[in-house]
C-alpha cells in the first residue's frame, strides 16, 4: 500500500486534482484526459484512455469504507450481480491523506437506467446470502451526518446547534422502530443514478462504500422521498414498489427514514457550498424545510 499523508487539507476540486496526479503517478496511469465527472462524498474522475474511473475519498476517516468497497465488489462479482469491478492495482491506495480506488469503465451509449431496473437490482441485492467471511458492519443511517455538521464551517452556531438536535432525535427515533422486512445487505445509497445500464444493457451495480447489513427497507426509502420530491412520477413510483413487492410509503415507520435521508441530503450537499453558488442557494433552501417542516419541498437534485 503506497502511503503519502500531510496533514488534513479542504476536500475542494483543486484539492482532488492534485491527489489524482499523484494517485496516477503511484498507479502508472495517464491522467492527460482525465475529467473530473462528480465531487460528492468522494471526487470521481474518468481516464479515458485507460478505461479507468479514480474514485478519491475525503479523508482517512473513510478508510475502512473504501476496504469494504474493494471487498464487496468481489463478492457481488461472485454472487453473479452485476456490480462496478476494481482494477488489478493494490487496492487502496493512500495518497495525500486519502483513501483511493480504481474502478473498470462501463460503457454506456447513452441509456438510463430506471426505477423498475433499479427495484430488480434491489430484489436481487437483498435476496443474497451474506458470506461470514464479509463482515459486513451494521447499518449506521446517520453515518458521517453529526461530523460533517460539527466540522463545517457554512454553519451559524443556531444552525448547528438546530441540525445536531434534529440528529439526535432521529437516531433516537431510528432505534425505536420495528422493521417488518428480514435484514440483509443494503446498498446505503440507493438511487437509480448508482446504476449503470452498460452498452450491452446489463444493469451494473456502483458506489459501494455505504453497504452494510441491515434493513431492506433504508433503500425503499431513498426512492419514496424522490418520489415525494416530485422527482418522478406516481406511476413510476408505483411501477417501483410493485416490481420489488414492497411499498415502504404504506409503511408507518417511513416518517421517520424520510426524515432522515431530508437530513442526510442536506449535509451531504453542505459539503460543497464553497464549490458553486447554486449549490449553496440549494442548501440554503433545504435547510430553511429542515427549519419548518411544512414549507414545500420544492429541492434539486445534485
């Protein structure tokens, strides 16, 4: 494993372009085309010419993420799911302070991966014997929430003060329910955009780093709040809780996994209000609902 750590530094694009230069150093790739394709939780670019996607994680504290990614991608392979496959490197890597993984390049001409796609993989997924050897950690759904909020410094001290108490009272209210599904592996991140539908239609699995073992229905919920966000439609909603054979919108405990991803959503883009002016007005709006739950959630997505 190739370490290379100075101390912590803002995870911002230039930051990120500076670590995929030396991750491709360290690597022997070439990163004259690379393309900086989405900087989220992680920074992702695409090496073209290698055929090659460089996923960059934000800090150390993730480490053990992207291990289980490295892992869990074989396992999928394995099981005969269609899921993102590592490169041959030494996976991960540590470079400036921050773990890295190589992924294959699936191609795509162009078709989207949809809801109906997305209930089948989730079927598939949770249908999975889970090998012990995995070990795959508990489900923790606020994972990463209460340090991004502590840490940032876009915050007032009310405003974090507001979202550490709305924290809290959603883990509390998270323990106190009773899931009527088996648990099993979760995706973490469910969403139809972590899908891939490859040129030769298969749909392939990607972003791993949230998988765990817990309940099934964490994953309903990510598209029941899309839904609820009028990032769909109804139809296609309803299309989506058929084909799995489950609806977690009929659900009583659904109140609470919305409530939830509302507040995951809004920190997780919090990250990056320095990054683009839209997306500070976006967090700024959906932190004002957080604020005053019945206000329409009129949000973006990212």
């Amino acid at each position: 494993m190739t370490v290379s750590q100075p101390p912590a530094i803002p995870f911002t694009s230039n930051e990120a372009q500076a670590t995929l230069q030396e991750v491709c150093q360290v690597a022997d790739l070439a990163s004259e085309d690379a393309r900086l394709i989405r900087l989220g939780e992680n920074a992702l670019f695409v090496l073209a010419a290698e055929r090659v996607v460089v996923r960059i994680a934000r800090s150390l504290d993730v480490l053990a993420d992207a291990r289980k990614e490295v892992a869990v991608s074989a396992w999928l392979h394995e099981a005969g799911l269609p899921a993102a496959r590592t490169t041959t490197h030494e996976q991960p890597l540590i470079v400036r302070g921050k773990p890295v993984t190589l992924w294959h390049f699936i191609g795509n001409d162009g078709a989207v991966a949809d809801l109906i796609d997305l209930a089948a993989v989730l079927r598939s997924l949770h249908q999975l014997p889970v090998p012990a050897d995995l070990a795959l950690p508990k489900l923790d759904i606020l994972g990463r929430v209460s340090e991004r909020i502590t840490s940032t410094d876009v915050l007032s001290d009310e405003e974090r003060q507001f979202l550490l108490a709305r924290y809290q009272e959603l883990q509390a209210a998270y323990t106190a329910l009773t899931f009527p599904l088996t648990s099993c592996a979760v995706h973490g991140d469910a969403h139809s955009d972590n899908l891939i539908k490859a040129t030769d239609g298969t749909i392939v699995l990607i972003d791993l780093e949230r998988f765990a073992f817990g309940p099934p229905e964490t994953d309903l919920a990510v598209t029941a709040l899309e839904h609820s966000l009028g990032w769909g439609t109804r139809a296609e909603y309803d299309q989506f809780a058929e084909r799995y054979g489950f609806d977690v919108l009929a659900w009583e405990g659904y109140p609470v996994l919305r409530d939830i991803n509302e507040l995951k959503m809004t920190t997780w883009l919090m990250q990056n209000v320095n990054e683009d002016e839209a997306i500070a007005r976006e967090f700024r709006s959906r932190l004002f609902c957080l604020q005053n739950p019945e206000a329409p959630r009129r949000w973006r997505p990212f």
